[in-house]
C-alpha cells in the first residue's frame, strides 16, 4: 500500500484539494483577509482554501497530535518593512490563526481530523484512509520510472 510518505508532497497535495473543494466550504471572508501580518496581499488562487485544507491535513498527519499555535508559526513568514528595530533585517510573523482553525474546524466536522484534550489535533483512521488512498492514485499517475518499483 502507498502511502503519503512514498509520493511527492505537491502532487499529494494537488490531488487531496480536488477532493476537498467538494467537502469544504469556502468562507467568504477569506476574499478580503490576508494569511499572516507577512502578506501584502489576499490569496490570489480560485482554490486556495482546498490547497490550504489539503496542506494542513497533510501535516496534521505528518506530526500531529498538534495545535494551531504551532501550525502559524509553520505557515508564517519573514515580515519586511521597517529598519527601526535593525537596519536592514527582517522580522520572523506569524501566520493568520483564524484561517487555520476555521480549516482545522472543517476537516473535524468531516471526521477527518479529532482533537486530543490538551495535545492539539490529530489525524483520524478516516483522514489516514483518505491520504492513503489518494497517495495510492497520485503513484498510480505519476509516469517516474524510479518510483515504478514501490507500486
């Protein structure tokens, strides 16, 4: 059986936000909202929202159990701007929380995410199944001839 670990992350991802735009509903809020302080601009992309769901699912899975906290500071950035504090550095920020625990909501209201009291959030056998079985036509897709021999 392929797993998440035996594909490349951006096709996996690719693939888990197609069948995500179908589960989840985009809040029109995020039209108007930047992704962290380091941003300019709002997202530009039609599916960001699945992409986003599909990434975070995918590292939910990679390291959970873990919290919202944790994942901002994943999704974050250098902020540029200001000298005032050091002349020509950069400051390290956060990414936006709101987006990621609206999309971690999500996925717990589709099963495939839980949460640990005191731990942060975890993958369930449901999400787990989902990565596998995507991984699984993601292999079956890619034309490599060096990764034929894992299929």
């Amino acid at each position: 059986m392929t797993t998440m670990y035996d594909v490349p992350a951006d096709a996996l991802i690719e693939a888990l936000a197609e069948d995500l735009e179908d589960r989840l509903e985009t809040p029109e809020w995020i039209n108007f909202s930047k992704t962290g302080a380091s941003r300019e601009l709002p997202p530009e992309q039609d599916n960001f929202w699945a992409i986003r769901a599909a990434s975070l699912l995918r590292k939910v899975a990679d390291s959970g159990p873990v919290g919202v906290d944790r994942l901002s500071t994943e999704y974050g950035g250098a902020k540029r701007g200001s000298t005032r504090y050091r002349v020509g550095g950069s400051h390290r920020s956060n990414g936006s929380k709101k987006v990621i625990r609206t999309i971690l909501q999500q996925l717990e209201d589709e099963g495939l995410i839980q949460t640990q009291k005191g731990q942060g959030r975890n993958i369930t056998d449901e999400g787990r199944s989902l990565l596998d079985n995507t991984a699984d036509e993601v292999m079956a897709d890619l034309d490599r001839p060096e990764l034929e021999r894992y299929a």
